[in-house]
C-alpha cells in the first residue's frame, strides 16, 4: 500500500500541474479569440458601413 501512494503522489501532482497550466493556456486562447472576434466584427461593420454610404 505504501509503494502505490509513493507512485501516486508524484502522478497527481503533475497531472494537478498539467491541469493548472492547461486551464490557464485555455483561458488565454479564449480570451485572445474573443479579441480577434471582436475585431473581425468591427472591420465588416466598418467594411459594410462603407459600403452602405
């Protein structure tokens, strides 16, 4: 019993790391499609703005 705990932690652990991180890199992406999004919709409401004068 004592040896599974002894290759458990150090297995949860890093999978409790590769999570962290994982969460954080999918926030980041989100965040910046949000911003492209946003971006991508002001150029055609600019481009169709322009097009409609």
């Amino acid at each position: 019993m004592l040896v599974w705990s002894l290759i458990l932690l150090p297995v949860m652990s890093l999978l409790l790391f590769l999570w962290c991180c994982h969460y954080d890199v999918t926030k980041k992406a989100l965040t910046y499609q949000g911003y492209l999004t946003s971006k991508v919709k002001m150029a055609l409401g600019n481009a169709s703005a322009e097009n409609m004068t």
